[in-house]
C-alpha cells in the first residue's frame, strides 16, 4: 500500500514538470490575418495593405 501510494504521489508531482518540458521553446505561433490585411511584425498586428 506504501509504494502504491509513493508511486502515485511521484506521478502527481512529476505530471506537471513534464506537461511544462513539452510546451518549452515554443514561442512562436502561426499567424493568420484576414483578407485584405498583412502582418506587420514590427508593430505584431495585422495592418491593412496600401492599395492604389
């Protein structure tokens, strides 16, 4: 019943730590913009396209 219990708690701690190590490094997301519009990195928003 000792170990049982051990194991489980181990489990319980180590879950979060490696759910954590999966998501690290990834910063960046795609970006999608609407119709009409382009993504401007410098001001990290969809801005809309000169059209003349």
């Amino acid at each position: 019943m000792i170990v049982k219990t051990a194991l489980t708690a181990l489990a319980l701690i180590a879950a979060p730590a490696v759910s954590f190590a999966t998501c690290f490094g990834k910063e960046h997301q795609a970006m999608s913009c609407a119709a009409g519009t382009l993504w401007d990195a410098e001001e990290q928003a969809c801005v809309s396209t000169a059209t003349s």
